[in-house]
C-alpha cells in the first residue's frame, strides 16, 4: 500500500510555488508539471488543529471547507491573528497596501513588512501597490480609513477572484489603472495618520509570476475532495492557493486549501492528459460527477 501523506498548505516560495507536507517534505511545483494524487479509500478528512498544535479530538470536517478546521480550533487560530485585531502590541513594522484582482476588485490590506510581496502572492493579487508603512496600529488606522474613505473591501472571496481571472486586461498598465487612481485618491485626502510613511505609487504585477498569462479559461473548480477520489493534471498556472490544472476536460481549478486535513496518496499521473473523479462545479452552472466527463 502506497505510502498517505497529509498536506499542509500551499506556500509561495522565492522561485514559486510549493506544497509542504506534514513532517516537512515539499514539492516545488513548475509549470508543466503533473500533479497527481488519490484520496485514501474510507478517509475522512479531520481538522488540522491550530497555531501548530494537533485538534485534540481529531475532530471530522466537512469536505467543502477551505479552512479544514473545527469549530473550536478555528476560534483559537482567529484569535491569535492579526486581522483579528486582538494583538495590539506587535512591534514589528507593518505595510499599507491597495491589491487588485481584476476589474472593479480592489482591496485594502495590511502585512508585517519583513514578509514582502508573500501575503499578496498567497492572495492571488494581480496586482497591488505599498500604501505606506507604519506600526501595527497605525497600518490598522489607515487600512479603516481607505475602507471609509475610499469604498474599498479589506476582504474579496477567492471564489470572485478566480470567476475575474479570465478576463483579466492584456497590459500592465491597464491592470495597474485602478490602484493607481485610488492611491492617488488616498494620497490627495490627507486623513491618513501621520505615524504611516508613505510610499509612492510603484505597481507591482503577478500575471507572469502565477502564469496566468496565455492560460485557456478555467471550465470549472474542484468543489470538494472525497474518499476514493483522485486529480491529476498538468501545472499551467497557479494564483495564490489555487492550482489551474489541464486536465482531459479543460483547465480545473484546485484549490489547494481543500487537499488539507486527508490523507493522500500518489497515483500513476505521471503522464496521459489527466483526470478528476472528484466533484466539479462548472463556472456556469452547478455539476457532479460524471463517468466520462471528471
């Protein structure tokens, strides 16, 4: 019997992407690579547990979450992060940003400065520009008042984010256009706290980075992982925890989000176009699977 092992995430890594493993392994993914793997026969998927720490009661979740957490390890992770506004002490600095994931989807957000570009790269941002850099606290007062004062979410469903993905306009200066003006905006309205060092208007774009830019349009995305079910596809791009696989039926989306908390297994998809016995839901309407199809 084939070796399962439990996957921990996707991470987005100086090179690209890479799935990490419980124990440690990782596996670079590169483009044109097959990624292939079974769900173990009876499994159930079980919460990954908290801030490092393994759910006490090995808790059964729902196939569906992108969270694969219990009600009460998901509590516990809340209320250690940042965005919970519950840790006011952090002296680390921390950057201002405005990200865009394609029209008419902007989005305002804060990140401790010594990540870089990680946290837009693991948003799947298009593209996004530095607001500015300050304390915690003063990163929190700002990203408040560019919700207030220029109309902008601190929070997009990646579900939006990957319906926009295919319609994405072919110039960087076109992606760029809507940070550009609300930056200027946030610049021009002065109401910003004076704790926060600006930064100037420098655009950063991700379509080459996540290779989203000659990807034939997705036809659907996994909707869940069952027990006994298998994907296999070859790499053709990948924005923030979302795997775009070409498979015999189209390009599917997988978020790997949903691979947490199962014991998985390799399958023989080292080569052939590939398939997906789990469910699919098509981007225009609802399905299941279907013998021949996924």
């Amino acid at each position: 019997m084939a070796q399962a092992w439990k996957c921990s995430g996707l991470r987005w890594a100086a090179d690209g992407p890479v799935l990490t493993w419980d124990g440690g392994r990782r596996s670079a993914l590169t483009w044109g690579k097959q990624v292939a793997f079974g769900v173990a026969e009876g499994g159930v998927r079980t919460c990954v547990g908290a801030r490092g720490h393994a759910c006490p009661v090995r808790a059964a979740v729902p196939g569906r979450s992108t969270g694969a957490r219990c009600e009460e390890c998901a509590r516990l992770d809340r209320a250690h992060s940042v965005a919970a506004d519950t840790i006011a002490d952090d002296p680390r600095p921390y950057r201002v940003y405005l990200a865009w994931f394609g029209p008419g989807m902007v989005k305002a957000g804060i990140t401790a400065e010594e990540r870089g570009a990680a946290r837009l790269l693991e948003q799947g941002a298009v593209c996004f520009s530095w607001l500015g850099t300050g304390p915690l606290m003063t990163a929190r007062r700002t990203e408040e008042f560019l919700r207030a004062a220029l109309g902008v979410p601190d929070r997009i469903p990646y579900g939006e984010k990957r319906a926009v993905r295919s319609a994405l306009p072919a110039s960087e200066a076109e992606r760029a256009a809507e940070i550009a003006e609300l930056h200027a905006r946030a610049v021009a309205h002065g109401g910003r706290p004076e704790s926060l060092a600006p930064a100037p208007f420098q655009p950063v774009d991700h379509v080459r980075v996540f290779g989203l830019g000659d990807v034939p349009d997705a036809v659907g995305e996994v909707s869940e992982l069952v027990a006994g079910g298998a994907v296999s596809g070859r790499l053709v791009a990948a924005a923030g925890p979302d795997l775009h696989l070409e498979t015999g039926a189209g390009v599917v989306v997988l978020d790997s989000r949903l691979m947490t908390g199962w014991e998985l297994v390799p399958t023989g998809g080292d080569t052939g176009s590939g398939e997906v016995t789990v469910p699919v839901r098509e981007f225009k309407k609802t399905m299941t699977v279907q013998d021949g199809l996924f």
